[in-house]
C-alpha cells in the first residue's frame, strides 16, 4: 500500500514537471508570434502592461535619447541650441546635453550678427569683415576684360591636415559650425598676406566651397549680384583695405600739361614722355592711401629749364630712369627719344 502511494506520488511530479515545461514553451512560442507594431513601450497611458512587445530597442521613448540642434539665431552671436525630446530613457544618452550651443558662420543669421564679423586670430589681433550675401567679383588685371578666377581652398591631407580634420557639409545638422571653422581656418593661414582681402563662399549641391580673394596692384574687382538658382554666395570683405593703383607705361606726348614746375618752359607745348596713375581699387575705411591720385600724372623724360650755356640758352633732356625702364617701355623706351643728355636751344628763343 505504502509503495502504491510513494509510486502514484512521483507520477504527479513527473507530470507536473512535463506541465510545466510545455507551458514555458508554449509562451516562447507565444512570443514570437505577437505583432512589433502596436506597442509605444513598456506600459501604456495607465499603466496597463501591453501584450505586445513592440521593438522597443527603437522606441526613443524609453530606450534612447533623442535630440536635434535648432536654427542659427542670434543668442550670443550666431549660434543653434541642442535640443532634447525626451524626457525620460534608460538606454543610450543624447551626445549633448539639453540647451548645448554651437556656433555658427555668421551669414547663417541676420541683423547684428549678420552683417560684420570679427575674427581673432592666434596672436590676439582682430581683422573686422563685412558680410556681402547674394554677390558674386569679377576679378580683372592690367586692364584686361577676361575674369581671372579665384583659387579654391581645398588641401590635401598632407598640405594642411587641420583642413581635412574639420569634415565636410555631410553632418547637416553641423553644417554652419564645420563652415565656421572653414572660414576661421583660411582668415588664419592668410592673417599676413597683405594682397588677402576677403573670401568668397559658395554652396550648391555639389557642397560648400571657399576662395581666398588675392589681388595685386593691377587687380580690379567688380562686384555682381547673384542669379544662379541653386547656388548662395556669400563675400567676407575685410572692413579696412589698402589702395591699390598703378602706373600706366611711360608714352611720348606733346603737351603744355606738367610741364616742370619753375621751368622757363612751363607752358609751352613741347614734347615731353609720361606717365598716368590709376587706382584700381580704392581704400576703405583705415586703409592705406594709394602713392597718388587717380588721373595723377608724372613726368618720365622732359626738357629742363633754359640756362646759358656758353652764351646761348639751352635746355637739356632729362630722364628719370628709375621710372622709364618699366612694362612694356623696357626697351625701346620713349624716354630715349633725344637720347641720353641731349640739348637744344630750339625751345629757349626769348628766354632770358
């Protein structure tokens, strides 16, 4: 009797143990079949615990931070705020903290910030530059029509491995702080260049481009309106720039203009070679004068004054070498007309 009941007794333990795997089973089963579209996390508005499971290592909600940075605005400068929209997560955090700032290139903003913008560069010194949106420079030389187009800045590696480190326009939301530093990083490198003036930035589909504006003493800019339909340009002119004028090549002229002051010819019509200065691009605001005014005109060669010369008047043709030998004038110069220490008395009758 006593084994009946011990045998009958581990019967119901194996059977309950058999209940209770194919139960366990039967809710893995379960599992696998619930749908992972109707679940927003682990409970919903009142607590209720969903039968569904959802894929909750994509539900933001408790899982994942989410965050985004805002538009450039003016805070303090031109700068976007990174913003958290999710209160509460218990997995991977946002990779910036709520009210972050970044800052932004300036043309992003409007007003104040918008307008003018101060770099400083590594020695301390401040270089002030205004901000010229939907403007595009033609850039001529000696004269020329054909637009002598600017050189881009866009280095290897190895030529400039800082440039290659900041990225590219591929993060949008980082986009205006990685044009920043773009910008910062060219202002920096030509911080003494003297024929540096400014940069031209340009986007487009094909991304973001900056172009050191470099011009010289013959260069003359032009500045046009923007028309292309996909494309911004922006100009970063620096606020203070030096005059830049040139010389014309000495020409052969018969005049009564300039003639040398105090000479007994002044005013006569005589021959005489000059040469006229034209300013090509004017200073602005703190800038440095041009060495002369445009329109300006200086004598090359000329007749001097009248002087007795064995008791006749003469005059002698002098040439200012230092300024004839120059352009296209190096040979066959129109200062050597008379030649070299030439004298005539033909422009002394009734010189006293």
């Amino acid at each position: 009797m006593e084994l009946n009941k011990l045998i009958l007794f581990l019967i119901i333990i194996f059977l309950s143990i058999i209940i209770f795997k194919c139960a366990k089973i039967f809710n893995i089963k379960k599992i696998e079949k619930f749908s992972f579209r109707g679940q927003k996390g682990f409970t919903d508005d009142t607590g209720h615990v969903s039968s569904f499971l959802d894929n909750m290592l994509n539900d933001t909600t408790y899982l994942r931070c989410d965050g985004d940075w805002g538009s450039c605005s003016n805070q303090s400068g031109c700068q976007q705020v990174y913003n958290i929209t999710t209160d509460n997560y218990i997995g991977e955090p946002c990779p910036h903290e709520s009210g972050a700032t970044s800052e932004c290139i300036p043309d992003w903003c409007s007003g104040s910030s918008g307008e003018t913008y101060l770099f400083k560069d590594s020695n301390g010194a401040t270089t002030e530059y205004n901000i010229i949106r939907n403007m595009d420079i033609t850039h001529t030389q000696g004269g020329g029509e054909s637009h002598i187009k600017f050189d881009e800045y866009n280095p290897t590696a190895e030529e400039d491995p800082f440039w290659v480190s900041i990225g590219d326009d591929t993060n949008i939301q980082l986009r205006a702080n990685i044009q920043l530093q773009k910008l910062n990083r060219i202002m920096e490198l030509y911080k003494s260049e003297s024929n540096f003036i400014g940069i031209q930035k340009k986007e487009d589909s094909a991304g973001d481009k900056f172009y050191p504006i470099i011009v010289y003493d013959n260069s003359a800019i032009v500045y046009n309106s923007n028309t292309e339909e996909n494309e911004k340009s922006v100009l970063y002119m620096k606020v203070d720039r030096d005059c830049r004028g040139t010389w014309s090549d000495c020409y052969l002229s018969t005049t009564n203009v300039n003639v040398e002051t105090g000479s007994l010819l002044e005013g006569s019509s005589i021959d005489v070679v000059q040469r006229e200065y034209t300013i090509n691009i004017p200073a602005i605001r703190n800038g440095s004068a041009c060495e002369a005014d445009s329109g300006a005109i200086e004598n090359c060669a000329y007749w001097d004054q009248c002087s007795d010369t064995l008791g006749e008047l003469q005059s002698s043709w002098i040439i200012n070498r230092d300024i004839c030998q120059n352009g296209e004038n190096s040979e066959n110069s129109p200062c050597d007309t008379y030649g070299e220490n030439a004298r005539t008395s033909d422009h002394c009758n009734g010189s006293n």
